[in-house]
C-alpha cells in the first residue's frame, strides 16, 4: 500500500491540533463544535427577585414572573430564583442529555426541594447531568428551580478583583436549554488537550514531546468529526501513547481535591437581618459557596469512586450542617467512605501571627472537638495554604492539640528570598517539630493541567530529599471545586512516561509517605515569614484593637467566672455564652477578616462583632463580679462600701487604677492585687516614691518616679528616658522615643495587602506643632502631659503620656483623628487606605503605633 512520504513540521503540527480542539477557530469543522449535538428550550422559565437569602421551601411559595433569556437581575449580592420547566423530547431515548445553564451569577440547581448541582461560568460548571442515558423509566417532564446569586465567582469588583464592590451590576442570563452531550466527543477533547500540552511544555528537545506530537497528529487524521464511529480509531492512538509507563524512581504526585473558600461570619442568614461580608463577597454568600461547591463534590464520588476531596474549616461545616441538612448527611457518608476528607483542626483558616496564642489554642480546640464530633476522628494535619505568614509558637500549639504535619503553600510568594524547600521539619520555640509540606506547584487550586503535573516536579526544591508531592486540584479561594472535566485529565496520566506518576491520595497518605523516607529532610528553625503582605500588620487598626480588647475581656470573663464558681459553688459558670463568644471572636481572626484585606463592608460588620463581644463579655465579667463581691461580704452598689481589685493574671501586681465616679478630676489609687486574686483598694496606700514632674526654663517636662526619669520636648518628643538605678539612657542622641513618621503608602498592587519597601525612601517627620506639651498630673501617683500633632489638611494626633508610680514602662494614648474619605473622593480617585503609614519610632526601630490599648488592667469591683 502506497503510504505518501510526509515532512512533519512541529509547528504546523501543533497548531493543527490546537485548532481541532479550539472554541474559537474552525468551530464548524473541528471536534469542539461537536460537544454539544440538538438542543431544545426549557419549556417555561420564571423568575422572583430578592434582595435576601431566602429557604428553599420560601422560595417555592413566591410569585414568579415570566422571564427569558437575555434578561438581566440584580444588583449585586440579591438572589433571583428561577422556575424551570423542562420537557425531555421522546426521540432522545438512550442519549445523555444536560440541562445547560449559563450565567455571570453562581448558581445552585434544585430538584425535589435539595440541592443538586452547582453552577458557576466562571468555574467551568455550566450544566446539570439529567441523564446518562434516557429511558422510558425515567421522567421525561420535570421542574427544577435555579438559585441565582446575583455576584461573580470573586464578587463584584469595578474593573478588577480587589477593587470596592459595584453595587449597580446587574447579572444576565444567556443560556438556558436542553441539549444532547456527546460523551465520546468530550473524552477525545480531553485526549487532545493533554497531548498538545505535552508537546508544548515537554519542549522542542524532547523526544516525549515528539512522540505525543505525531500521535495527536495521527488522531486527527483518523477522526472524522461526522462519524462518531471514527473516534475509537483516535482513541484507540492515544490510549497507546497513555499506556506506556513510567520507570520506579519517577516522582509522584498525590493528588487530592480542594476548594479553598475565604470564610466569613453569619448570624442572620436567611433570617432579613443586616447583611454580614467575607473578603470580597457578603459573609452570607460563603454559606452557599460552601453548599455550591460541595454538593458538586459529592456528585463527583458518586460517579468517581477513586476521588478524594479534602474540606477543611469546622465553622463552613457546621454552616452547611445547618443550612443544608440533606447535603450534610451525603457529606459524612462519603466522608465514611474515606473520599470527603475533613483536614486542618481548626474553626476557620485563621491568621497565623496577629491572634494571641490563646486564641490559636481555641482555633484548634473548636475545630477538633467539631471533628470528632461530627466524623468520629481528629485532624492530624493542620491546613493552612492562604495565610500571610506564620509564628514560631505555632508547632509548639500544634503538637499540643495532637497534629504533627502542617501544610500551606502562601510563602511561594516571596518577592525577593525565595523560601529554599518544600518539605521539611518545621521546629518551633520549645524544640517541637512538625512535618511540612508545600506544594510545588504553588498553588491550592491546580487544573490538573500537564503544566501543574511538571511545576510540581521541577519546584521542588527538595529533589532527592523528598519524592512526592501534592497537588490540590481544583478552583478555589471564591469557591467552585474540581471538574469532571480535571479528574479526566488525571485518569490519561496516571502512569504516563515523560510525566510523573500521579495517584488519587489523602492527606494521610501523603504525609505518610514522606514520613517513610524523612531521613534526608531539613529542618526550619522559627518563624515561617512571609515577604509580602506586611501592610496587614497595620491596616484597619481599628479590627487588631478590637481583637485584642475581646480576646483580654474573654480571658477575665473565665478568671473571674472559674474564681466565683470556687468561692460559690451556686455561680453558674456562663459555659455557653462563652462558647459562643469565642465561637464569633475566632471567625473574625479569620486570615482576610483581622488583617484588614477585605471589603468596606466587612470592616464595618466586623467591628459591630467586636461591639458584641464587649457588651455580652461585660455583662458576664459583672455576673462574677457580683458573685465574688457577695462572697467578700461587699453589699453591691451600697454607698460606702469598700472597692475590690481583680487581677486576672498569673503574678502579683502593684499599680495605679482610677477608681469610678463621676468626679470632674479621676480618683487614682494604688492596689497591690496577688496572682489571679483580689483585694480591697484603699485610697489612702501611698507609693514608695511618688511621681515628680516639673517644667524647665525651656518648655521641656521631665517626669520621675524612682525607676525611670523621662524627659519630653515642648514638641511632645521623647528625648530621654533613663533608668534611675543604674544611670543608663534607652534613647540614642539625635533619637526620639516617639517621633512620628509618615511614609507614602502606594504598592505595586495588593493596596490593603502590602507596604513595600521603596517606602523607607520618602520619609517624613510629623513636626506640625498644634498644641505643645502641658502637664496633665502634676505628680503623686500619677504623672502625665499630652500635646498634638498636624499630620496633614485632613489629619491631626494627640498624644498623652503617662508615667505611674512604681511602674516601669511609660504609657502611650494616642489618638489619631481624620476627616471622612466621602464616595466622591472614591470616585475622583482620592481613596485613601489610612492616608499615609504612620510609625512610631522606638530605640532607632520602627513599631506599629496602637498605643491606645495599655497592658492588661485591674477591673475594679464597686
């Protein structure tokens, strides 16, 4: 048989291949266009608009309008449900047949009152599977109704992700059919795309490359994109290619399933109160994310039985618990199943530096108790992949709640020292160690594409130290998950010569293999730091105080409660209003929520948070007061009665405290309180050496208390402050302990996110003189003086700084004031973060300014 000796060309080649699988080119003519076969239109289609999160079961009871589509709904973050009527036609018996939906919203499929089906464009999930293959059997007529968020996959930003929300948006539908799928079309897509990106990323010197090259080539020849029968032909070549394996010591990835969704908080979801915000989308809408994506998941293990999902954040659990009880029952069968994997330990992927160790502590004593609780066992790996860096105290926490491997990925963003390995020991202040991993392929979100397969082979930078690796799969941070269409490319490479070996593994499987060969691994010393994103220590100060206040008032609350429940066996320790507290204190340290990266509206809801906390915390500190005073024998709020003074820390403290009243000048006594104890306050104790404070001849106010003698300009400037005893200065000549800075604050992109490092270079001292330094107490127990400061047209600080008898440090309150940044300034371009970076300059080091918050204090009891 005569057989035409061709040339083969790589780059016609190629772009031949490119072009029978493309959406754009030839779709007439190649095998994109035959995806789809005959369609028809929904039979009828009706919609109701509301501004809420409403019940599946309130929603069926509304008026629906008659829609089509074309039309568009919103704005942005409403919910518009759609009544779909759907009529199968008899002539596609034995045909799989999709209902196809497309939309700029995400939507959630309905069917017989649960959910079924997540729909998101922007995710690759435009279709809901009716039927394999039509039968008699089976209905032919059906109603589903279609829950269309009015917000995209990353909300609604004005011309870009991160940008404020464009609340006017609407959201237009553009499909709405049933049509034909045609399975064997799609399985040679997918058969196309992963030679074609072999060959491309394989390269032009590799002779694997080749190989998948001619053998795409030789595919096209044989199909016929009229005759389905030609597909086994093209399939029965690649099947070949796919087939010939790898040899043992090639690497190999443990791939896993994963949707990373930034949580948030809801307290009135579906119940028409305020609306509660995430990072770029309200708090309620990561409710139905989690629904969206999950319910997708499962479908997914229904028809994949290999196919492993990883979950993590106990809080997204209890919501979907709650919300979806339907949905939450098939999640802990196939969690039984091994295939829905819960990982992490914690309540929510949390900030890993700005919460207190305590706080980290309950993170990980919420999350394991929901664990085992919920699926019969603990977290052994804690999974954090979108943090902004991470403390050394973290593995020492670790260890103690009982996970002893840890995960992430965020520090692949280092802009200038590239972090050396990607997996390790992790060691921690006290010596433990954790087991880590970071992806290579840097990222929690892969496609399963050949480029992520071989990212994660040549980043490794742990090559013949360690040879596996994961790869999370699937779309993530706003939610969406892995594809039917990711899981098909998995199955072509799984043992694939030219490629790595990649199996369909858990967590638990990956660490375990690496824990059998860990005796060549590195080990990291202390923090795991990131450089980048180092303007979340200092933007939106107002959510760090917050979080600091409610997490001290939540530590007095217990001291004070465990101390009424020893001394009066009849208190009722307030166990559940705690939990509850702390429950909403740790969904705020929620990684995008107390750095301060989130939307204006979060700001706002997080800061009433905080006001909840403080208000329901003071209301049980009182309660235990109250039991205490009762136990002491103090009649409550009997004119006369003597003060008692608690301190909720773990040493004995003597310090000045203001006693209440309603006098024009504050009333100060010094209490020596024992550890975790109280005692009465008497007015009349005087200290050992009282404060002096006296003004000199030019302006400047020295203050003395015996332990250090602190000297301040008539500008309000800190220029000495020694210590008495040994006669030793703490502030360099030139220096001044608080001398105020302004940077210019413009990043290259991440605005709430970064501060970089260009901005050390237009530095700016505050020295716009408003009111100088006058005394405020003149000495005895207290002295203090306070000026202020212009920062600019629109902004000025104030200052007091206080020095108390017998205490060794100098407190700072300070004040920062600012005229509103109003929505024409937005719009003109004038938006400002906080205007400028403002540093306090200590000791020649620059510190984040929020003095305003003093070390922990002695609540007084009246």
């Amino acid at each position: 048989m005569y057989h035409y000796q061709v040339i083969k060309n790589r780059r016609t080649l190629l772009e031949r291949a490119e072009k029978f699988i493309s959406d754009v080119y030839f779709t007439d003519c190649n095998l994109r266009g035959r995806l789809y076969g005959p369609s028809c239109p929904v039979e009828s289609l009706s919609s109701f608009l509301t501004p809420k999160r409403i019940s599946f079961s309130e929603a069926e009871k509304q008026t629906f309008q008659l829609a089509k589509v074309g039309d568009s709904f919103g704005p942005t973050w409403w919910t518009c449900w759609f009544k779909v009527s759907l009529c199968i036609p008899e002539a596609w018996k034995g045909k799989e047949v999709h209902f196809l939906w497309e939309s700029d919203g995400e939507g959630m499929v309905w069917r017989d009152g649960q959910p079924v089906q997540g729909l998101t464009k922007e995710g690759q999930k435009t279709s809901y599977v009716l039927t394999e293959s039509l039968t008699d059997e089976e209905p032919h007529s059906l109603c589903l109704y279609v829950e269309l968020a009015c917000n995209g996959l990353f909300g609604a930003g004005q011309r870009s992700m991160i940008a404020p929300p464009d609340l006017d948006r609407k959201y237009s539908l553009q499909r709405a059919e049933l049509v034909i799928f045609n399975r064997g079309a799609d399985e040679l897509l997918v058969d196309f795309e992963m030679l074609v990106d072999i060959v491309k990323l394989l390269g032009e010197n590799d002779q694997r490359g080749f190989q998948a090259l001619f053998t795409a080539n030789e595919m096209v020849n044989v199909c016929d994109v009229t005759d389905p029968n030609s597909f086994l032909a093209a399939q029965k070549l690649s099947k070949k290619f796919f087939s010939q394996k790898n040899g043992e010591s090639q690497h190999v990835i443990h791939a896993m399933g994963h949707c990373h969704i930034d949580t948030g908080q809801s307290t009135t979801y579906w119940e028409g109160g305020s609306e509660d915000h995430a990072w770029l989308w309200p708090y309620e809408e990561t409710i139905r994310k989690c629904a969206r994506s999950w319910v997708t998941a499962i479908r997914l293990m229904e028809k994949n039985a290999d196919f492993i999902f990883t979950c993590s954040q106990a809080q997204q659990l209890e919501w979907v618990k709650k919300w979806y009880p339907g949905l939450y029952s098939q999640i802990q069968h196939f969690a039984s199943r091994g295939q829905f994997v819960p990982v992490g330990g914690t309540w929510v992927e949390m900030d890993g530096n700005l919460p207190s160790g305590e706080s980290m502590v309950r993170q990980f004593l919420e999350g394991q108790r929901f664990f085992h609780k919920e699926f019969g066992r603990y977290c052994t790996e804690f999974w954090l992949p979108d943090t902004f860096g991470y403390s050394a105290q973290l593995p020492q926490i670790m260890q103690g709640c009982g996970l002893t491997r840890f995960l992430t990925q965020k520090l692949s963003w280092n802009l200038i020292n590239k972090f050396p390995h990607s997996t390790f020991f992790w060691e921690g202040l006290d010596g433990s160690q954790v087991l880590t991993h970071f992806p290579p392929g840097d990222t929690y979100e892969m496609k399963c594409k050949v480029e992520d397969l071989l990212n994660s082979v040549r980043n490794n930078k742990d090559k013949g130290r360690a040879n596996h690796s994961a790869v999370l799969f699937g779309y993530g941070d706003g939610g969406g998950g892995p594809t039917q269409r990711m899981l098909q490319r998995l199955e072509r490479i799984r043992d694939t010569d030219g490629l790595p070996r990649v199996q369909m593994s858990s967590p638990d499987q990956l660490f375990s293999a690496l824990e059998a060969d860990s005796r060549l691994l590195c080990t990291w010393t202390g923090e795991l730091f990131l450089e980048l994103h180092n303007g979340s220590y200092t933007t939106q100060a107002q959510i760090k105080k917050g979080n600091r206040q409610c997490e001290t008032l939540l530590h007095d609350v217990e001291v004070a409660s465990s101390l009424a429940l020893l001394r009066n066996p009849s208190f009722q320790y307030p166990t559940d209003r705690l939990h509850r507290l702390w429950r909403l204190l740790l969904l705020n340290q929620f990684h995008d929520v107390i750095p301060g990266t989130c939307i204006e509206m979060v700001v706002k809801d997080a800061l009433k948070y905080y006001q909840e906390i403080r208000s329901a915390g003071a209301g049980l500190l009182q309660e235990a007061c109250r039991s205490l005073l009762a136990e002491k024998g103090v009649p409550e709020g009997k004119e006369g009665s003597p003060s008692l003074a608690l301190n909720t820390l773990p040493w004995e403290r003597s310090e000045v405290i203001q006693l209440p009243g309603g006098a024009a000048e504050p009333t100060l006594a010094l209490v020596k309180v024992p550890s975790v104890g109280i005692a009465a306050v008497t007015e009349s104790v005087e200290p050992d050496c009282p404060v002096s404070v006296s003004t000199q001849v030019d302006g400047t106010v020295v203050m003395e208390n015996g332990i250090l003698r602190v000297t301040v300009d008539k500008a309000g400037r800190v220029a000495s402050i020694c210590l008495v005893n040994s006669n030793r200065e703490t502030i360099a000549d030139g220096c001044f302990g608080n001398q105020f800075v302004m940077f210019d604050d413009v990043p290259l992109y991440w605005d709430a996110w970064d501060v970089m490092d260009y901005h050390l270079q237009t530095r700016k001292p505050v020295s716009g003189v408003i009111h100088p330094v006058e005394v405020v107490h003149s000495g005895g127990l207290r002295g203090s003086v306070k000026f202020s400061l212009r920062i600019s047209e629109k902004s000025t600080i104030s200052q007091e700084l206080v020095l108390d008898a017998q205490c060794p440090y100098v407190k700072f309150h300070t004040e920062v004031r600012t005229r509103p940044v109003t929505l024409k300034d937005h719009r003109t371009g004038l938006k400002q973060k906080n205007e400028m970076q403002l540093k306090l300059l200590s000791l020649g080091f620059p510190q984040v300014l929020d003095m305003s918050f003093s070390p922990p204090y002695c609540p007084v009891l009246t």
